[in-house]
C-alpha cells in the first residue's frame, strides 16, 4: 500500500492551499457578514457566488467524482487529502468547489442508477452548480439508523407514483436553489424487509410537498449549506419515470449512496481536526495563566501530543480504506469503511472539544470557529448511521470469523 500522492493529486493539492490561503479563509467573515445582512438567510452570499466562479476558474470544480464522464476522475485515494484540505472549513469550502454534501451523495447516485433522461433534466445541472438537491430519507417517526423502518409510502397509481409521509432534517432543503428531492419510501410493504423500499425524484415545486420549517443542530442552522428541513408529502404525485432504479432497489442505492459518503466526511473531518490543533497551538504560545504560558502548562501540552497522534492515525486508516474502495471496491472495504466512521467522529469530537477547553469562553462564542466545527463533528456521529449501527455491524462480522455451528 503507498498512500504517497501522485503527481496530479500533489498538484491539485498546491492548487487548492493557494486557493484556501488566497480566498476561502479570508472569505469566512466576510459570508457571515453577508448572511446576517441579507433578508432571507438561506440564499447564498454574494461571496459564495464569486468563490464558486473562481473555483472553477482555477480548475477546482467537482473533483469528488471519479466518473471521468460527469467529475475530475479522481480515485478515492487521490481525492482524500484534497477532501481533508476542504475540512479546514468544511462550511464554505466544499460548497465552492461544489464538493459537498447532500449533492455529491445525489450526483454519485445519479450517475450510477440514473437513467439518461434523469441525468440530463438533474445531474448535468447539479454539476454545473446550477441546481441544489436533497436527500430525503430520515423520518421524525421511527427509528432511523434502520433505514428498513421508513414509513414513507409510494404508491403507483397508472403512470404517476403518489407520495404520503413525513421526512425530517433534509439537508440542503432550506436553499431557494434547491430544486429535486431524491425521497425514499416504501413501494411494497409486504416484500422482503430490504426490497420493500424504493427511490424517487421529486422536484421541489410539486404540488404537496411543503418544506415545514428549518431544523437547528445544536443550536446552528447552517445557513450556508442549506440548513436542515422538515417536509411533508402529501398526496405528491410524479411520473413514474421519475423512479431511480427499480421497485425495491431503494435499499440496496441507499447502501451504495452511503459509503462514498462517509469516507468523504471523515476525510473533511481530519481537516477539522488539523484546523483546531492549529487554533490550539496558536491559543497555547499567545495566553498566559498563573505565571507561564498555556504552552507550558503539562495538560495542554498532553492535549496537543494527543490530537497529533490520534490526527495520524485515523489519517492512515482512512487512506487505507480509500486505497481498498480503489482497489477492491466498496463491498471489499466495508469492515474498514465502518471503523473509519465510528473512530474518525468520535476522536475528533474529542480533539474539538479540549481546543474548545483551551479557548475558554471563546471557544463556545462565535468569535472562534470552534464552536460550529465541533457541533458538525458532534452530528456526524449520527450522520450515516449512527455510531452503535456500525459497531454491531462490525462486530458481528468479527464474530463470524468465530462461529462454528452458528
């Protein structure tokens, strides 16, 4: 396994730090400036508009997609450390380079199961930036981390489907530019637990479908991206060629849908992580308490030995798990894409909060970004599966290995 980069990923990478250190970072206050002056705060800042021009410009644009047919035909293994890179401000820096979630889970599914016509009318926009989407499958009435409970139904009626259910924290819907939602429900409750689920497009502007108000995530609303609705689907019909796939099929897109996915966040997490050891390590040779700085304080200094050891770690583990989906697909990395979604979450959480520990009242203000960066490190731990899913999951596979009369 050699997880040096290439040549091409080396450039990209010197690209995308000059495009950071020149625009993006400086471009975070000036966003938060804009949004709070604007009357509606989910249309995007006028700075967004002029990072994603420039994005594109310096060749920036759509780099998570490995389809060289649709994206930039990066492998997993060449786009992690520029993903990381986007981590260092995971809310403006994956959106400009449109590289962020729920879009790139939905462009990736639509490039696999899409049909043409769906491709032409909702991928090719979303890869231009003309569009935004949102992935409708988490539901406020069961229990989610077992996508198989969706209640949301399906129904076919001629040449329409008819849609009935509730969805909640849909990322992306509170965007005015959001303009399909990709909805899973039940088609056929009697079937299999695992084929009783399809997927379907429906365009924002359907009658019955009524985005009900914004979900806030430990306080924050997520302007940027988005935000996080509920929505309601009342009596929504669309064509029957709207449906992804085929009947049934909702479960098995879903799984493939994810993984991708959850790689993509934990490498923007490891960026996360590396941005707080800096802001900690800045914070600690600038203050002083009791007498010394905070740099020589042996607890803060145990701190940032940690998060550096932990940082290149979960960094190692996630370019093997890129290198295996490269190699030998997603099924063939499984094990290792649920270790990197239970460890990556929960240890840069950790680093997220002593760096919040280390700015005192700072941290938990809005003068720092610490604040947002761990409340959105906090939520991946549930994002995707929540942590105990995979842990069983993994764990019983360990146990498989074991059996011997089942």
């Amino acid at each position: 396994m050699d997880f040096a980069p290439d040549a091409r990923t080396e450039e990209l990478r010197e690209r995308l730090l000059a495009f950071m250190a020149e625009r993006v970072h400086p471009a975070e206050p000036v966003a938060a400036a804009q949004l709070a002056a604007q009357d509606d705060p989910w249309l995007p800042p006028p700075v967004v508009h002029e990072l994603r021009a420039e994005a594109r410009r310096r060749g920036l644009w759509n780099l998570f997609l490995p389809d060289t047919t649709y994206g930039a035909g990066l492998t997993n293994l060449q786009y992690a450390p520029l993903a990381e890179i986007t981590g260092r401000s995971p809310h403006l820096a994956p959106l400009v380079l449109n590289c962020s979630a729920p879009d790139t889970g939905n462009m990736e599914l639509l490039a696999q199961f899409g049909t043409a016509e769906q491709r032409t009318r909702w991928l090719e926009p979303l890869l231009d930036g003309a569009i935004r989407s949102a992935f409708a499958m988490t539901e406020p009435g069961v229990a989610s981390s077992d996508a198989t409970n969706v209640e949301t139904r399906i129904e076919r009626d001629g040449d329409s489907y008819v849609l009935n259910g509730r969805k909640w924290y849909i990322s992306g819907a509170m965007n005015p530019d959001c303009a399909v939602f990709i909805v899973m429900g039940k088609t056929d409750p009697d079937a299999d637990v695992r084929r009783q689920q399809s997927m379907i497009l429906v365009p924002r502007d359907t009658p019955g479908l009524t985005v009900r108000r914004a979900m806030q995530v430990y306080g924050f609303e997520d302007h940027l991206h988005g935000g996080h609705a509920e929505i309601a689907l009342d009596d929504v019909r669309v064509p029957a060629a709207n449906l992804i796939g085929e009947e049934g099929g909702g479960f098995a897109i879903a799984q493939a849908r994810l993984g991708p996915g959850r790689i993509h966040h934990c490498m923007r997490l490891i960026g996360m992580a590396e941005r707080a050891i800096e802001l900690m390590c800045r914070r600690a040779v600038d203050r002083s308490a009791f007498g010394k700085t905070l740099a020589r304080q042996g607890v803060v200094q145990t701190w940032i030995a940690d998060a550096r050891v932990a940082v290149e770690q979960l960094r190692l583990l996630v370019l093997k798990t890129a290198w295996l989906m490269d190699t030998v697909g997603n099924r063939g990395a499984h094990t290792e894409i649920q270790a990197i979604k239970i460890a990556v979450p929960r240890e840069v959480v950790g680093i997220l909060d002593r760096a919040v520990q280390l700015h005192g009242a700072a941290g938990v203000s809005q003068d720092t970004p610490l604040a947002a960066l761990w409340a959105g490190a906090r939520t991946l731990r549930l994002a995707d599966g929540p942590d105990e899913v995979h842990q069983r999951s993994l764990a019983l596979r360990e146990l498989r290995k074991y059996a011997t009369g089942g």
